[in-house]
C-alpha cells in the first residue's frame, strides 16, 4: 500500500510536470524556459511571474488542508519582516485591509489620548492616487486633508505639509510611494518628529524601492541602521520604504512586486504594541494574541478580567476593538514564501525595464514628460540621474513607466492610450486621478462637506489626471516586448509630432 508521504511526492512531481506544460508564459522574462511571445500579441502592463515552485506550494498546502492562516503564514510574516527589517509584518487579505487595519490601530484606546485617533481627527494624505489610500481615513470617522501632487514624480507635494497642519487635530500622515517612486521621506519625517505626528507608508507599489540619506539627517531622525542587504557607505543611512514610518502597508495582487492572488501585509516597524493592536484589528476585534488554533499563549486564559465581563471570562472571546476577520488563507502565503525568495530578481527586473522604456523613448521628450525619483532634477542617456542638493537619493523599483503627454503636443493623454491599446500594448490611468472629483468623493462633499478639507488648490493633481498614463515595468515584461512597445509608441509620437513642433 502507497504511503501518504509517497502519495504526496507523486502528486507535487505531477503537479510540477503539468506547470512546465501549461504555464510556461508565466515565467519570469529571463527564464530560458519562458515561452517565446509572438509579435502582435497582447503586451500587459502587469501580471502573475510564476514556475512551478509556487504551483507546487499552493498545492502542497492545500493537500495538508490546514487552509485558515497557520505555519505557511506564520513562517511568511518572519521571512518578509527579516527581508524589510522591521519588527513584525502581519499577512492579511489585500492591501486595502492592510491600509484599514494600519489607520484603524491608530484609533486603538490602548494608545495615549493625545495621539489617538479620534472621530473628527485630521490624517494628512494626497489628492492623487489609489482610493483605498483614503478611504480608511473616512471608514474610521476622521478628516482626510488633501495636499497636491507634483505630475513629475506622481508624489506628494511635501513642501504643503505645514498648511495642512491643524493643531490638536492634525494626528497622522499617510501618503502612497507613487508608481514605486518613494515620496519626500526627509521632509515627511521632520514634519511628523516636529508635531509627534504619525506616519503611515503605503507601501503597496513601492516594495524593494529605497531611500537614503547623510547620516547626520538621519540619525536626526532617528534612524542610524541600514536595513538588511543594503549599503552605501559609512556616511549614509539607506532604507527599504516602509520602513521609515510607524506603519506600512504591502499588496501582493497580481500587478505588484510579489503576488498571493490576492493578500498584503502590515508592517510595524518598531512599536510591539502596534503589532498587538493591529493583530487585534486583523482578528476579529478580540485581546487575545493566541494564534488559530492555539489555545492559553498567555498562560492566564482565564484569569482575565476586561471590560464589564466577569472575572475569568475567556479570553479568547474577549474583545477590545470593533475588528474585523481580514487573514488569508495559509496557502495563499505558501505561494507568498516561494514568490519572496524571488524579490530580488524581481526588484531589478523592474529596475532593467524601466531604463529600457526610457532609453528608448528618449527621443521623443518633445511631447511626452517621463516620471524623474524624487530628489532627481534630470535624467542623461550617458550620466542617468542629476540630483538635488538635500542629499537624499531615491532607488526605484518602479511599479509603472510613467508617461505625461505635454501640453501643445498635437494629441491628448486618451489618444495615446487609444493608441496603445489598439497595438494591445496594457497601459493604465495613475489610478484614480485627482481623487476629489471621483463620484464617491463628490457625493461625500455634497452630503458631507465637513468631512473632507483640502489644504490647497490641486492643479498638479488635476494635471496627472488630464495627462498621465503609465505602461508596465513587471518582470515578465520581455525585451522584444518592450521593444514593441517602444517602436509603437515612437511611431505615433513621430507621426503627430514633429510637424507641429517644426511649424
């Protein structure tokens, strides 16, 4: 008679098998076994990279069938938080409940009054981007306060932070990394030190992008470690983003840096407390920290008494916050360990292919404006970036090549991106736009006003709305790929442009 563990291997070597066979389209671009792609096809702007090894993890983890969050999760959460170098990352369900459960820990009684998130309480945060940046801020009854976005770098303009200061009701900032272009940290940082502020990366698009600094900034704001692998000399500090501010937030959507099909994290990054809140936010609302299935971690299980329960009232069932259940499913977070242990290869790749795009589409900055890292004052075919006198310096991992049709070209953003796609080229809007003029912030302004304040007007917002596009820069992006997307990109520029230009 076969044994389990002999029925299992024959299941996970056919299961390999049948990968090779079927899904050789999603390997990563540089895999010699990657399937040829063929001229005319569609060119996505993201999508699953992928072998039979996460294939293989799914497979295995469901066989064992312990399916809610368990070992796969566990060990995924020590391995990612090793990689950043925080203190704790918690896996949940999608990046938009890793937003919801970051500002909702802030709102934990648990915390000083004085910095507690509180119904009516302001959170700094930008005009431009991803909706569920925002609407976390709204879920938990506090005001978000809208600064502009520079359409250069898609970022946060950081020079608004002080307008939009309130004081004794300003309690946080979260703002997005746009693109994988790491926002104005230095400038944030001292901002959120001087008013003892919060702060909050979003982190979803940005995963393996770093930010440095002269070491006497940042041990000014106390940071004087690098984190793991990263280096650039004794007189700098060099971070990963998301690991600057108190919180941060990941997304392994298909599209982003690594992928569960869907999932995210929170990372804390120094505060334990913050993980117990959170943790508690993640898990139903309950002051128990025993993990699924475990029972009495904290050897008085009933020896509690909280609330207006009686004394010794189970404290598994015992809740401190209005929570919610956002986990994943442990092999969600099989698939998550295999796809970490490619992030390296997958943060260059996307490095690689954002140089290709911009290279290639040199010529034509005539009429199309590319997206600079912040701190960067130009770019050179020969030199790449010149940067500005802060002595800060991004590392991008991009998560798209930003494209801005300029004005007096002689076409429009949605004629290049009707172009693009009738050439199957997959290219995408930077999100949301401005987010104010969406139906759902509309409408909240009619039947609420009181509930959103804009710090200033929003004209760079409204320009990345009007004019800005991005094509893809993920790993399974081939170079004859890019080098269709390029060819067909110049052939429109060149069509429509330069005779405007010369006359």
């Amino acid at each position: 008679m076969t044994s389990p563990s002999d029925l299992k291997a024959e299941i996970l070597r056919l299961t390999r098998e049948y990968s090779r066979q079927v899904h050789g389209g999603f390997r990563p671009a540089a895999d010699p076994q990657r399937l040829p792609w063929q001229e005319g096809s569609t060119i996505p702007y993201a999508g699953r990279v992928f072998t039979e090894d996460e294939v293989e993890a799914a497979v295995s983890s469901t066989l064992d069938f312990w399916l809610t969050l368990g070992s796969e999760g566990a060990a995924f959460e020590r391995e990612l938080a090793a990689f950043l170098g925080v203190r704790h990352s918690l896996v949940v369900n999608s990046g938009s409940s890793a937003n919801l459960i970051a500002i909702s820990a802030l709102t934990s009684p648990k915390l000083p009054c004085d910095r507690r998130l509180c119904p009516g309480d302001e959170v700094i945060t930008v005009a431009a981007g991803f909706p569920t940046t925002v609407a976390p801020i709204l879920q938990v009854g506090a005001v978000p306060v809208f600064i502009d976005a520079d359409p250069v770098t898609g970022n946060a303009r950081c020079d608004q932070l002080e307008a939009a200061y309130s004081p004794g009701k300003t309690k946080a900032v979260m703002m997005a990394h746009a693109l994988g272009n790491p926002f104005d940290l230095a400038s944030t940082l001292a901002f959120c030190q001087k008013y003892s502020l919060w702060l909050v990366e979003d982190n979803c698009d940005a995963l393996g992008c770093s930010y440095s600094m002269p070491r006497p900034l940042a041990e000014s704001l106390g940071f004087s470690e690098n984190s793991p692998g990263l280096d650039e000399g004794a007189d700098r500090v060099v971070r990963w983003t998301g690991t600057w501010g108190d919180l941060s937030t990941q997304s392994f959507y298909p599209p982003h840096h690594l992928t569960m099909g869907e999932g995210g994290a929170v990372n804390i990054v120094r505060d334990q407390k913050l993980k117990v809140i959170a943790e508690s936010f993640r898990d139903w609302g309950r002051d128990c920290w025993c993990p699924s299935g475990v029972d009495n971690t904290c050897n008085m299980r009933f020896g509690w008494q909280l609330g207006e329960l009686p004394e010794g009232y189970d404290h598994k069932y015992t809740y401190s916050h209005l929570g919610y259940n956002l986990k994943p499913l442990d092999l969600q977070a099989a698939i998550g360990r295999v796809q970490l242990r490619r992030l390296p290869e997958f943060i260059e790749a996307r490095k690689q292919n954002w140089a290709t795009l911009r290279r290639g589409l040199d010529a034509h900055e005539g009429v199309l404006e590319f997206a600079l890292p912040t701190h960067a004052i130009a770019w050179d075919m020969e030199r790449g970036f010149s940067w500005d006198a802060s002595g800060c310096r991004t590392d991008c991992s991009w998560f798209g090549f930003k494209i801005a049709v300029k004005a007096g070209a002689p076409f429009s953003r949605t004629q290049l991106a009707q172009e693009l796609d009738r050439n199957q080229i997959g290219n995408r809007m930077l999100f949301g736009g401005n987010l104010l003029r969406q139906p759902a912030f509309v409408q909240l302004r009619e039947d609420r006003p009181e509930a959103i304040r804009l710090a200033s007007s929003l004209e760079g917002s409204d320009e990345i709305m009007a004019n800005t596009l991005f094509l893809g820069t993920y790993p399974g992006l081939t170079k004859e790929m890019l080098k269709s997307a390029i060819d067909a990109i110049s052939a429109f520029a060149t069509c429509l442009a330069w005779p405007a230009i010369a006359s």
